[in-house]
C-alpha cells in the first residue's frame, strides 16, 4: 500500500481496487472435520448431522465413480460445507467474490469441493456428487484441462448425479419440439449458450452411454489426456463420425420426446402472448385487481424488479410490454442480493406493496416495496441465514416463508405489526413454497428419494399430512377459487394441473388432477390470480415467452411424458474417524511462477529481467501470503548482480472476519518498476514513470484494515512508514526542476470506496463507483516528510441495448505540506490526457475528465494469409479527456478570455480500438489499446496525419 512512493500516474490508470464488490460474511465459521476413507469433510461447528449426511454423499458418489471411470484419486478429498448460500459467496477459498449463480466449485489446484447448503439434502447430493465428478476428471486429466472442454465437464458432472433428469429433460424438451435444438458441431466447439453446456451437454452423454456404455466416458477422458481431437476421440469409441452421431442422437432425442412431439398443437382462443423474447421472467405475481404482473428480470446486465400491465378492458396490448416499476437490484446496500431461485414476489392484498426476499446490508431480509414510490420502504432482517419463497397471508398481515438456520429448512410465519418470526416445523425435510388456502398451510417437501409431493399443516408442531401420491413431482402451489393450482416436472411433462378443493382432504392421485395446460413444452413458472386467470412462462432455450389466459380453461386430456428418470442408490452409512479442530497449514495457491528473459550486446553485457510470484493460503484462505519479487538489469555482466535492482514485497493478509487486516513489507531499488501482482498495472512495463530517476532506493512497511459496510461499500484504515531515496537527472528545457529526495515517512490513510459496476472481460459494462482518500503525515522526528493529500475519483457507466457503452470519470488530487514539492501529480499520455506527451504536465493539484463511447467494432475476422490468425471481441472508442495538473489554484487560468482559448486547462479528443483476447486468460479485464488523439485548444486541433498515436496494456476506467 505504498501509494505515496509512487507518482500519481498509477493511481489514474489502474484504480481496479475501486470496483471489487465486497464480501460480506454472515457469520465467522469454526470449521471441524470428518474423515472418510477418502474425504476429509470440512463442516462449521453446530453443524454434525450436515457433515455426517455430506460424508455418506461423498462416499456413495466415490464408489459411483471408482466403477465409472475405473480410477482411484490418490490422495483424500478436502470436502468444504459453508452453513449458508451468503457463507460460500463470501467465503475465502477464492480470493474474489462468487456470484449468485454459482452453486458450487472444485478448485483445480487442490481438488477442494466446495459447496453451500441451505437445508435440502436432496441439493447437496447432487451438487456433491457434481463436483466430485469434477475432481475425479481432474485426477485423470492431470495438467492437460485445456483439452476437457466444458460442455463435456459440466454435461458428465450432470449425468453422474442424481435428481438432475428433471432439469435435463425440462430444458431439452421445448428445444426438441420447437426443432431448435443445436447441432452438436455447435455443442463440440463451445458455441452454445452457457446453460447449453450443462444440460445439451448431459442430454447428448445420456445417449451415448445409453448406446455406447458408461465406461466409454472413462475411456474419452484418456483418450483427450493423450492429445486426441474430440471428434477423433469419439471416433475411437464409438466407430462413428460426427455426422453419424448427429443422426443417431436427433432420432434418439425423437425417440425420447414421442409424446410431445406427436401432441396437439391446437390454437387456443382464449390463449394471449404477453411477451414473447428473450427477456426473463421469474418468479411471477399478479396483481389483487388482475391489471398488472410483477417479476424478475435483466435489463441490459442489471437485474430488476418490474411491472408490467395485463392486458384487459381499456389496456391496449401497446401497455404491455411497458415497464411501469423498474427497481434495481445489486445497485445499492439496499437491494445487494437478488436471490432470483429463491425468492418469490407476493402483492399485499391491497396492492399496495410487493414482498419478496433478499440481502440489505449485509442481513438476509424481508424486503418491502412501495409500487406508488417506486422503492423499498422497508427492509426487515430476520435471524435467518437464508429465507426462501415469502408470501402474504390472505390477511396481509403476516408471511409465511421458508426459513434456513444452522443448515435446517423449516417453515415460519412472521407477524409483520409485532415482527415476531414463530416455527411451524421441525425437520430435516426441505419444506418450500407455502401457502394458505382456505385457512390450512401447504407446502411441497421431498422427505425420501421419490418425487417431491404436496403436504398440509393444520397447526404449528403437528405432523404434516401427505396430500398428493403421484409419479412425478409437483412445484409451487398456487391458491385459485376452485382449488390448489401445481406445476408438474418430470413425466408431468412440465405442465399445470389443478387439484379441486374437495380432492384436498383424501390421497391425491392422477386421476384426481385436471389438466390446465398440455403443452408440449414446459412450463418454467406461472400465476393465478382467484377471479383474474393465469399466465406462465415457457422457454425455449434463451428464448421465452409468456401466455395469460383470463380464465382457468381446462384440457380434456392431460399430456404425461414417457421419460423416466436415473435410479440412484440411496447414500449407505459410513466409517468417519472422531470430529477434529480445524488447524490452518499454509499450502502454495497456486503453481508458483519465475520469468526471466534478457538478449545481451556485441560487447558481452545484458540486459535482463526476472519477475517471480507466490501466493500460500491455508484451505480455508483465511489465511493468505503473497510474495513478488522482481529484477532489472541494464548493461551488466552476466555473472555479475546488483542487488541495488531487486525488488521485493512480501505481504500477509488475514480474513476470516468481517473485517480484512493484513500488512506487509516492500524493497524498491533501481529505475525501473516491474510489474508488481501486488499492486497490477500492466502499463509499469511499458511506460516507466521513473524515466527522470537515475537512482532509487526504497524500503518500509505497511499495515491496514479494511470493513465492508455492505457488499458495494467499504472504509478502510492504513498505515505506511518506510524510508525513499531518490535521485533525479538533470531536467530537459520543458520539464520542471526536481529535486533529490532522502527522506523517511509514517503516513495514515483513510479511504472510503464504493462500486456498483458490472465487468466483463472488456473492462465496467454498467454502475457507477466512487473513491475518496485522506492521507495524513506521521511525524516523530524533524526530519520525516511533511505531506498531506487527498484523492477522489468518481466513475459513471451506462449500458445501451446495442451493448455499446458510456463511460465517465472524474479525478481531483491534491498535495500540501512542506515537501510537496517532492511528489508532484503528472499527467498527460495514455490513459489520462491522451493527444500530449507522456506524463509532460507536473504540479501538487490535478483533476481530470475522460469521457469515451465503446462500441462493437470487429466481432469476428477470421485471417487466412501470411498465417491463420482469428481476431474477435474489437472494441471500438471514441473519447474526449480534458484536466490539469498545477500548483497554484489561485492563478489558474482555464481559458484566455482575450484570444478565447485554454491556457490551463488542456483538452483533446480522438478515437481508438482495444483487444482483450490475447490477456484475458491470464488477467481478466486487461485490454491492449491502440489510440490516436489531438489536443485541442477550444478552437484548433491538428490534422488527423499528425494525431499522436500511442499503444499501451491496461484497464479501461
């Protein structure tokens, strides 16, 4: 955290530390383990009947996978269970947060399987079982992972775990009947969507399995660790060519899909189209009075909630597709987790306010939406470590919900005038989607391996009664005025039946449904509303459309599949050794690197550079140590080093709190910074910022702590002292003076950033973040340096629907103090004021504006000659930069009023293209640039032939 040893350039070009969101902890983990006969189950503490369940999964799907791939992984599993789904996000393994979506990993390097668990042991067999699919083809694979592509990793991982059919065949089958399913040529190269991979990917290895045997996939791996294309590898195995394959799977996926291929197709009167494109539609509600339908959805790449009108008597169909609340999430500590495949929208009876959940502030919660205000009104925390699909009661006056803690799911209902939370059940079952009708609470449950069933609660702490007694799996129960609507899965084809009212109160069997819905697709989620219809959606792979029927209408003939699911065993017991403390023992991350590279002259001396990187952590990555080292030679003997060119930084980081310390120690000498993981700027290495030092010697260290306030804010605190030893050479006619510096230092800084920026690959796509800092000098002797500043960057980025982009920032930075002298602002050169010299404006304050329009430029050129050459993702930028650097703001000048030009204040504008494909792989995010600018004065520029060009590697802002 040396900032002030470096000039301000590298706090303009790479802010990256600004735009990290933050994780937010909701409880300090205590781990235990359990050992297997090969896994060591790592599970917090409170959590014993979690980890034994986790260890007889583990050991059931090892066995499955011993048989399989006729393999044994040498060394035991670390298995990792986080006690909640906020838990994993923001748990350390990874040193970056994980995303909502992501509901487990296996690390590459270690093998670690971890997984969240919210109270569904039928999830945790599955994902278990996924990942642990992932670590036996690691084991196999060994170094070569380039060559196991993803469809294949995520579509075996999927066909080797249970309770993934359901899934598979509800994705597979509208695809198969609208015929819009890819060809696998398109599976094979990764040209697919990426849910595609997962379940296309399970399908096509579901035939060939079923043709072909499982061990094949055993074999396959081998065969691609050899260096064997794909198809030819599956040429080996099968004695088939690609378009053989084709054939055979697409009957097969006919043979499969019979049923809903041959189904009536007929045009349905009643029937309307909401929507039909590929937005999202999740969790659905209608309105109390029929106008309206709430859901969640993605406008551009930020999630909202939204609502939009039904059409009706005086609603043309134009109002539609009229977003009429548009409530961002992940924008704010406010709304910072969006929950979309657990959360359910509920209207309060009166229609004034929208209920679902989600995170505030670091706390699952309740949250309360105003439909007139546009915003949440309330946000209510509850002692929860998850809550899943909330609802109004009838009344309104309360919520039921499903409420996870300590790893159990149960049901709850919460008062919302006396905000008390009571449990109406007790169990190991995970008791989802709750509901009242006439006056008794239902709710759907899997409590053994056979599909999931309806069950009812007549009061708190009885048994609750089986409802439903079917060969398929019923979701989400819905209230109407004639009974219970459900969404089948499975043989139920993904359609809607009714169960009347008077069928509640008996076993509930096929016949006793009324088929609402015989689509030939699948039903992916709906609303009823009592006097007012229903509507669902379906999708077609990333295609969806919504229909609204005004009134239950009511088919003659149900549509039941003929799939039938994958038996799996159910888990036996095991052997564990005794529960034993966690003790942290720090590994390497990560493969360990050493660059050296160097050419030497005619006369026998080189020039030479070496750079070097480690990271160690403990399994858990509570505890973390990074070092960097780095060298640079210039004209030396071979077997001759100066030790006066090494770098060094070494710092530790401790995390398992809320609150991140670490601290650290740093060695800086000779004129050259090389680049430093520690502190990344790509452009160090090719645009020096000491280019005016002939020598320079720096050592100290550091130590800091930083607190989330929520997941896009954080205040941090920290402290530097060290000693700085420059010399500078003479200056050129047009720089200004600088003198040498032998100086020591304490500093405390503090800092306040904040970031709601989406990224990609290309840089920010959409947010705004902020950055403010305060530095104040440390003085024990008279002789330490006397230097105060302040820095404060504001970044503002707006997403069109073309995907082209707006992007803003605005920097102000100020230095006072005796030595200010000393540690002047530069700008000028790429990525601050492009169209001048490189660094060529000083001064002890600065500001700058950037303003840039990124746009699709080349998608894809595929070049035959002089050699093959693919170039894709070209983005196009036009920019305007405009800023200053000063010492004395009294006697600036923007502009002249006499001649009507600037004098202090230079602008410029131009255009440019950046590439981020050849860095992506290795830091995702860096970008090549290649841009031409011109200063301009308010009234001349120069002739485009004569605009600066200048190529650099870095961050876009």
């Amino acid at each position: 955290m040396q900032a002030l040893l470096l000039a301000c350039w590298v706090n303009l070009i790479v802010t990256e530390s600004i735009q990290a969101h933050f994780k937010i902890p909701a409880t300090s983990v205590r781990w235990l383990i359990l050992e297997t006969e090969h896994f060591r189950i790592h599970y917090p503490d409170g959590n014993y009947a979690m980890g034994m369940a986790a260890a007889r999964f583990c050991e059931a799907a090892y066995a499955r996978m011993r048989q399989t791939f006729q393999h044994e992984v040498a060394e035991l599993i670390p298995v990792f269970l986080y006690p909640s789904r906020q838990d994993f996000t923001a748990g350390n393994i990874l040193p970056f947060p994980l995303d909502e979506a992501t509901g487990g990993f296996t690390d590459f390097f270690h093998r670690r399987v971890v997984v969240p668990f919210h109270g569904d042991y039928r999830a945790l067999e599955h994902v278990l079982s996924h990942e642990i699919v992932h670590a036996f083809a690691l084991s196999m694979v060994q170094e070569n992972y380039g060559r196991y592509p993803l469809w294949l990793m995520e579509g075996m991982a999927e066909l080797l775990s249970p309770f993934s059919d359901d899934s598979m065949h509800e994705f597979m089958r509208p695809l198969v009947v609208s015929g819009e399913t890819p060809p696998l040529s398109a599976l094979f190269s990764g040209r697919v969507p990426g849910y595609y991979h997962y379940k296309m990917g399970q399908s096509f290895l579901t035939f060939f399995t079923e043709r072909y045997g499982t061990l094949r996939l055993a074999h396959l791996l081998l065969e691609l660790k050899a260096g064997r294309r794909l198809s030819e590898a599956f040429f080996h195995l099968s004695g088939k060519s690609m378009d053989s394959l084709q054939i055979e799977y697409t009957s097969y996926l006919q043979g499969v899909y019979a049923v809903e291929l041959a189904a009536d197709r007929r045009a349905d009167p009643t029937l309307r189209v909401l929507a039909d494109d590929r937005s999202l539609h999740l969790s659905p509600a209608i309105s109390p009075d029929g106008r309206t339908m709430a859901y969640l959805t993605v406008v551009g790449v930020t999630p909202v909630l939204a609502i939009s009108d039904i059409p009706g008597p005086g609603r043309e169909k134009g109002h539609v597709r009229r977003m009429r609340l548009k409530l961002r999430a992940l924008q704010s500590g406010r709304y910072e987790e969006w929950q979309p495949l657990s959360t359910r929208i509920s209207f309060r009876p009166d229609g004034q306010m929208l209920l679902l959940s989600g995170r505030s502030y670091g706390k699952q919660s309740l949250l309360l939406v105003d439909i007139q205000g546009k915003k949440i009104r309330e946000s209510r925390p509850l002692p929860l470590d998850g809550i899943h699909h909330p609802a109004y009661t009838p009344d309104g006056q309360q919520v039921v919900l499903t409420g996870v803690t300590r790893g159990q799911a149960d049901l709850y209902l919460y008062d919302t005038k006396t905000e008390s939370l009571v449990a109406w059940t007790q169990s190991l079952c995970y008791e989802k989607d709750p509901v009242f009708f006439q006056g008794i609470l239902y709710f759907v449950a899997a409590c053994d391996r056979g599909p999931e069933a309806l069950y009812r609660l007549l009061a708190p702490g009885q048994e609750p009664q089986k409802v439903t007694e079917l060969p398929f799996s019923i979701h989400a129960p819905a209230p109407a005025a004639s009974g219970l609507i459900v969404r089948a899965r499975g043989q139920g084809a993904g359609n809607l039946f009714l169960i009347p009212a008077e069928n509640l109160h008996k076993p509930v069997g096929p016949r006793d449904l009324r088929a609402i819905t015989a689509r030939p697709g699948s039903v992916r989620s709906f609303a009823s509303h009592e006097s007012s219809g229903l509507l669902w959606v379906e999708a077609d792979g990333v295609k969806e459309t919504v229909f609204y029927r005004p009134e239950l209408v009511f088919e003659a003939k149900p549509l039941l599949s003929n799939v039938q699911d994958s038996v799996f065993p159910e888990a036996p017991p095991v052997a564990v050794s005794q529960v034993e403390a966690y003790r942290p023992f720090l590994h390497t991350e990560g493969p360990p690197f050493l660059i050296l590279t160097g050419g030497s002259s005619g006369s026998g001396k080189i020039n030479w550079a070496l750079l070097g990187f480690a990271s160690l952590a403990d399994f858990t990555g509570d505890h973390r140590v990074q070092f960097f080292t780095s060298y640079f030679a210039a004209g030396e003997e071979p077997d001759k080093v100066n030790s006066r060119n090494l770098d060094l930084d070494a710092r530790y980081s401790f995390t398992p709190y809320r609150m991140d310390l670490y601290a650290g120690a740093f060695r800086k000498s000779g004129t050259f910074a090389v680049l430093n993981p520690l502190d990344l700027s790509l452009n160090e290495v090719i645009y020096n910022p000491f280019f005016r030092m002939a020598a320079q010697e720096g050592a100290g260290i550091y130590a800091g702590m930083e607190y989330p306030l929520h997941r896009f804010a954080a205040i941090g605190l920290v402290y530097d002292q060290g000693r700085l030893e420059q010399e500078f050479l003479p200056p050129l006619p047009e720089e200004r003076d600088q003198e040498d510096v032998f100086q020591n230092y304490q500093q405390l800084s503090v800092e306040y950033r904040f970031s709601s920026a989406v990224h990609t690959i290309y840089g920010p796509l959409d947010g705004q973040s902020f950055y403010i800092s305060f530095s104040e000098p440390l003085r024990f002797s008279g002789e330490d340096r006397r230097l105060n500043q302040f820095l404060m960057e504001y970044r503002f980025y707006h997403l069109f629907s073309d995907f082209s982009l707006f992007a803003f920032r605005a920097f102000l930075g100020s230095r006072s103090g005796a030595d200010s002298d000393l540690y002047p602002f530069r700008l000028g050169g790429y990525a601050t004021l492009r169209g001048y010299r490189f660094l060529e404006l000083e001064g002890r304050h600065a500001f700058l504006l950037n303003l840039e329009y990124r746009f699709a430029f080349i998608e894809y050129l595929q070049l035959g000659f002089p050699f093959r050459l693919a170039l894709r993702g070209i983005r196009g930028v036009l920019f305007a930069d405009a800023g200053s650097a000063f010492d004395d703001p009294q006697s600036f000048q923007g502009f002249s009023r006499k001649y009507g030009v600037t004098r202090d204040l230079y602008l410029s504008y131009g255009a440019g293209v950046h590439w981020p494909n050849f860095l992506w792989p290795f830091l995702p995010g860096a970008v090549m640039k290649i841009e031409w600018a011109t200063p301009y004065d308010g009234k001349r520029s120069l002739p485009p032939n004569k605009w600066r060009g200048q190529f650099s590697l870095g961050f876009n802002f």
